[in-house]
C-alpha cells in the first residue's frame, strides 16, 4: 500500500465516492478532514466519529494547509480556491488516482479503462459480465457501481473501470492494459468554458501509458494524440470490428462473428458497444466462446434505449440517459418507426449546442414535445412541428391522445435532468409511471 503516513489529507466531497476515500485512510491510520459544499451531504451519518468535517462550503484555511488534496469529480479544479492551493504547491489528484498508485504496485493486475459521450456504462458492464463469465476474477467500478478504492478490498485479476471526464482530469498514474474512447460529442460545456476541446483533451488523458487503444473509426477525436503502435477500431462499416452492409452482423477481422438477430440487444449504437467491447476481450486473450455467448444474452441497461411498454401496436421507449446531444443523435439513428415518432426532449442542457440534432428532426412522421428548463431553446430547432409543455406529465398526456399503432414515443431527452428530476433514473422511472397511466384501460 502506498503510505501516506504525516501528511495532512483533506478530502472534498462525501458520497459513496468520498466514504471510499476516508476508509481507505483510515486503514493507515492517517485521519483525514473533509469538506462537502452541500449543507446535509449522503454518507455524512456514516462518517467516522474521528473526522472533522466542514459543510456548506469551501474553507480557505483547510485547502491551504494540506499537503495533500482528494477532490471529487464535482468539484471543478479551475475553482478559484483550489487553483489556490494548486499555486501552492499543493498536490490535487482523485480516488482514481489513489486507485492506480495501489494497482502499479501490484503484479499481474489489469486495468480496462473506458469513457466517452455515451455508451460507457454499457460498454463497461458488458465487459465485465464477458469477463466473468470466463471465470476470470474481475471487478466492476469507478463512475458506476463501486468506487474503485472499494475494488482494492476484493481479489481481482482484471478491474474494470468506467471513467468520466471529471475523473481523468485528476489522473495521472493510470496504466490501462485496454483503454477507450467510444465516442465524442458535446456534453458538460458548462465546465469547459473553452469548448470541445477542452473537453477531448480530459478525455485524451485515459489513453496516457495504455497498452492497447481501442477507437472508433467514424469519430477521429477518439483517436489518441500520443503515438501509440497497439491500435484496434471499431466503427459501424470500416474498422477492426465492424457491421457488415446490411448491418445483419458483427465483423472482427474481416470475420463474421455473430447475428445482430440474435442479440438482446438492438440498435446501431447497441451493436457499436458490442463491437467495443468485443475488441476489449480479444485483446485481453478472452475466447470468442464466452464473449460471443454474453453478447448475444446481454440485454442492455435500464434507462438507455429501453422498451419498457408496447401497448396497442405502440412502442414507448424509455432513453432517459441520453443526457447529452451525442447520445440522443444515437437514438435517433437506431430506432425504426413505421408510424409517427413522438420524440420527448428537454431538462438542462449544460450549455451544449442543440443545433447537431436538426438533420434528424426533419422527417414528416415526426412530432416534437419539448419540456423543461431549455424547451424554449430545443422547440427553435423545427418550431413546425414542437409543442412545448413544462413538464413531462403534461407531453404525456397530449401525446396520450395521438398515437396509434405503429407509433414510436421515445424519451430521449438530450439533456440533463437536474432542474425537474433528482437525476435521470427518475426522470425515466417517471415516464415508465406515465406510460403506464395514460394506456391505462386502452384495449
């Protein structure tokens, strides 16, 4: 274990996240402070009786007398009072980071590293259930799930780890035998004042020292900066690991592998994270047996691109996880409608460009019902055919009263849902809840 006995650690944020980071403390009997800017953080009523804690904001003091500092995701390193401490001298760094110290020391332990817009838990969890399904002692964590500090508490060969932009900002040790990037568009503008590149750049980070890089053909910022010799791609007609021209089936190597038909999972963008994470495996030497096996038996996570209810001939779709323009686009390339779609977009867009999203708005069969903090701003996109509502309840119900069969209604926000929703599992729990009422007594 990395010691980090005498140093005066100061951790920013609670949560599950920030609980991980006091308890792998503790264990070497180093008694960190904290801070939440929240005024009643989750996990405070779990905190140890030996810490001292500062709620409701940063303290100026405390920042600068560390010497070292584990900051939350959330918490943005331009924050004037820790760019502060930074000028000081004083070192920033994340759970992710202790993470990877710990793993370098060890032998034989592997790091799967995954990011991008969308489709990284899905990605994420896939892998790990390949993996497992191996009989390979594996661990699943970092933006989802577990902490990955809580990961070093189980015997693992293989850890996997979903990794956010926020996250890769503060690491600097990560070593991946596999790392990815799925894909780049837009999101959290709101903490890159200087744009997409801004963000590319945080995303770049996860491919430092990997081994292997796995990229997608058809999106170039994936591609690492750094020269790198092991490269695989994927990407949906051209790459390593590709669909075939009827999209009936996935490619590896020129190889036909697997019946798109046979998977629980559909979608263009659903056949792209298979095809990521096929290539991940294979680089981990996992045989095509359990892989394949996995792959055509996953059936993909609540909340993204999920049926959740067909009823008279209609089909209601719940994406809720589409936060972000990018991964709505994904929705919008994959779903078959061969009647009217009825599209719900809305919530809080993080400052994103919405304009990407107007080549797929222009089919005649399509109905817009936009809600939420920035309706106004996405019913500019074809103001023809949008109704705005203020809350998703209400689009529900309007839209209750429209379908027939062979309609699509597909939430796909592409935004937030912070200023409506305590986050987007409600948001879709909501609409599941909806769906559900206004079929309610339908034959």
């Amino acid at each position: 274990m990395v010691s980090y006995q005498g140093k005066n650690v100061l951790i920013i944020g609670l949560g599950i996240t920030g609980l991980s980071c006091v308890d792998y403390f503790l264990a070497q009997n180093v008694i960190p402070k904290v801070i939440d800017t929240r005024l009643s953080p989750t996990g405070l009523d779990q905190l140890d009786k030996r810490i001292v804690y500062h709620l409701g904001g940063l303290k100026a003091d405390w920042l600068l007398e560390a010497d070292l500092i584990i900051a939350s995701p959330g918490i943005a390193i331009s924050t004037p009072e820790l760019q502060k401490a930074a000028e000081k001298g004083i070192e920033i760094i994340g759970d992710i980071e202790l993470f990877c110290r710990e793993v370098n020391q060890q032998t034989n332990k592997k790091i799967v590293a995954i990011t991008g817009a969308n489709g990284k838990t899905t990605v994420t969890t896939l892998v790990g259930e390949i993996i497992k399904s191996a009989g390979i002692k594996v661990g699943v964590g970092g933006n989802i799930g577990q902490p990955a500090l809580t990961l070093l508490k189980q015997d693992c060969d293989i850890y996997v780890l979903e990794l956010s932009s926020f996250q890769l900002e503060t690491t600097t040790s990560l070593s991946a035998t596999v790392a990815t990037i799925l894909n780049i568009s837009e999101d959290h503008m709101d903490r890159y004042p200087h744009g997409l590149m801004q963000y590319v750049e945080a995303k770049q980070r996860i491919y430092h020292n990997a081994k292997c890089c796995v990229i997608n053909y058809d999106d170039k910022l994936t591609m690492p900066e750094n020269n790198h010799t092991d490269i695989l791609s994927f990407g949906l007609a051209q790459g390593d690991y590709h669909l075939n021209s009827q999209y009936d089936y996935l490619i590896a190597k020129e190889q036909p592998v697997l019946a798109t038909n046979m998977m629980k999972l559909t979608g263009c963008h659903n056949y792209l994270n298979a095809l990521a994470a096929l290539a991940i495996v294979d680089r981990l030497m996992i045989s095509r047996k359990f892989s394949l096996a996995t792959i055509a038996e996953f059936q993909g996570l609540p909340h993204r691109f999920e049926l959740v209810l067909e009823k008279n001939g209609v089909k209601w779709i719940n994406d809720s996880k589409a936060t972000n323009v990018g991964s709505t686009e994904s929705a919008l390339k994959s779903v078959v409608c061969k009647g009217k779609l009825f599209l719900l977009l809305g919530g809080d867009g993080k400052s994103a460009d919405f304009s990407p999203l107007v080549p797929y708005l222009q089919s005649s069969n399509l109905e817009i019902f936009c809600f939420g903090r920035d309706r106004s701003l996405l019913a500019k996109l074809v103001p023809n055919i949008t109704t705005m509502t203020e809350t998703l309840a209400e689009a529900m119900q309007i839209i209750a009263q429209k379908v027939v069969s062979d309609d699509v209604v597909l939430l796909s926000p592409a935004c937030a849902s912070l200023d409506q929703f305590k986050n987007y599992i409600e948001r879709g729990e909501q609409f599941v809840k909806l769906a559900k009422q206004v079929t309610k007594g339908n034959a």
